[in-house]
C-alpha cells in the first residue's frame, strides 16, 4: 500500500503552517498562519502596552492618582500579564502539536 504524502490530511496541516500566504486589511504579508498568529499576539500585547502607558501618563501628569485610578492601571497591568502568559502558551502548545504532527506525518 502507497501512501501519498500530497493528499494525507495530517500531512498537509502539518505543512500549512509553512506554506500559506495570509491576507491583511491593509494588503497581503506574506508568511504563514502561525506567523499570523504570532503576530496577531503581539499586536494586542501592544495595544495593552499602550493602554498602561495611556493611564501611567495620566497618573503622572494630571495628578489624578486616586485609588480608583491606581486599581485601573493596576487592573491593566494585570491584563497585560494575563495576555502575554497567554500569548506564550499559545504559541508553544501550537508549536508543540505542528512538531508532533511532523514527526508522525
């Protein structure tokens, strides 16, 4: 019995993270869905790192360092631990299983 390698399913998701092209709004950027996934992380991390930076400079140039503000940016803070923990395991679990699914393809 031949298997082919083209059409086994497992191989071609296996080979999908290295071989797609994924569109953007703003035109096409070549590379791949795990790329787009990565850098659909880290576009939120800076969306978040902008966010904290927003409220730091209010609290520090407007004077308003009340304790509901210092909770706020606390509570930013957080988010941005959470979402960049969260980044990190996505991105190795996603790795991980593409490794496997090479191994085994």
């Amino acid at each position: 019995m031949t298997t082919n390698y083209v059409t086994n399913p497992l191989t071609q998701m296996a080979l999908a993270p290295t071989t797609t092209q994924q569109s953007t709004g703003n035109g096409s950027k070549s590379g791949t869905w795990f790329e787009a996934m990565a850098r659909a992380w880290g576009e939120a991390l800076d969306k978040q790192a902008a966010t904290i930076q927003e409220q730091s400079d209010q609290l520090s140039n407007n004077g308003t360092d009340t304790p509901a503000a210092i909770t706020e940016l606390t509570a930013q803070s957080l988010k941005m631990g959470f979402l960049s923990n969260s980044s990190h395991s996505a991105i190795q679990s996603v790795g991980d299983a593409l490794s496997t699914m090479a191994r085994k393809g």
